[in-house]
C-alpha cells in the first residue's frame, strides 16, 4: 500500500524487555527533582487519603 510510508512508526522501546523497562524506571525515577519527588509524594498522600488507603484521625 502507498500510505505504508505514511505510518508512524512505534519508538524503538516498544520491543524492549523487562531488563530495559526496570532500567528505564529507576533512571526516570532517579532524574526527578527534589521538587518533582515532593509533589508526587503529595499527590499520592491525596490519593490515598481519597481511597481511605491511610488510617482515620483519632480526634
């Protein structure tokens, strides 16, 4: 087919494995900054809060 040319192609780490996947979640993880790790810890704190995941204020 003609269009074959026009199709995105997928990024080379979609065939990645396992090995590669935790690599790439460790870097990620490790490049954040201070204030990135902050916010996300924020937002989980939120989340958990919103599911009832942390324990109820004895006040």
């Amino acid at each position: 087919m003609p269009d074959d040319e026009a199709l995105e192609t997928l990024p080379d780490d979609w065939g990645a494995g396992w090995e590669a996947h935790r690599v790439h979640q460790l870097t990620f993880a490790l490049r954040a900054t201070p204030a990135e790790r902050l916010a996300w810890l924020e937002e989980m704190i939120v989340l958990a809060y919103q599911v009832g995941a942390l324990p109820k204020s004895r006040d």
